[in-house]
C-alpha cells in the first residue's frame, strides 16, 4: 500500500504561485492514476487534475493554463504547479492515487483509494 503526504501550501496574494508535492511512501505509484483534487469549506470536493501512467494529462476548466501536474516515478513524487492564483483557488488540496480499477470516472473522487492528507494554500485580494 502506497501513503501520500502532500506539502507545500501556504498563503499567497493574487496572482502569487506555489508548488505543491506529493510524496509517495511504502510503495511506488509508477503504475498508478493520479490526481490532484481541491475542496473548500462547504463545498464537495473536485478535480483539479490528473495524470495517468503514461504523462498523460488533464485539466479543469479553472485550472488549464494555470496549473501544471507533473509525475517524477523515479522520486514516487507528484506535483502541482500553480501560478497566477485567485481567491477561488482557495481550499484545502488532496493528492490522489488510484492503485486498482474503479467503476467510477477519474474526475470522481471516489475512483480513488489513497490519499494524502491535506494541504491548505489560501489565496487572498
């Protein structure tokens, strides 16, 4: 079984950036789908990227163009890359692994098994 922890959120102004990662644990995720999803107070959680085994990515509509997923499977690293932030992207951000098939759809949080717990970027006016 493969443990997730991400890092690297904080607080920044508009338009600021900051890079979050993911590292893997007790197992490697080279073969995995991974994902990055975000949910603010009161709010569900969603998608904010994926990336399949391949490099293969894809991006929300809020996101593209903004945001950057990348995998380094030599490190069992992920990372999120997100500049020109805005007061929306403010919630707490979840890396994600898919380690077995799922009935559910990558965008569904709930085709997941492995999560990390948490980190808090907070994007102010």
């Amino acid at each position: 079984q493969v443990q997730l922890v991400e890092s690297g959120g904080g607080s920044v102004q508009t338009g600021g950036s900051l890079r979050l990662s993911c590292a893997g644990s007790g197992r490697t995720f080279s073969d995995d789908t991974m994902a990055w999803f975000r949910q603010a107070p009161g709010k569900v959680r969603e998608l904010v990227a994926t990336i399949l085994r391949s490099g293969a990515t894809a991006y929300t509509d809020s996101a593209r163009g903004r945001f950057t997923i990348s995998r380094d499977n030599g490190k069992n690293m992920m990372y999120l890359q997100m500049n020109s932030l805005k007061p929306e992207d403010t919630a707490v951000y979840y890396c994600a692994a898919r380690t077995r098939s799922s009935t559910y759809m990558n965008y569904d949080p709930r085709s997941y098994d492995t999560w990390g717990q948490g980190t808090q970027v907070t994007v102010s006016s």
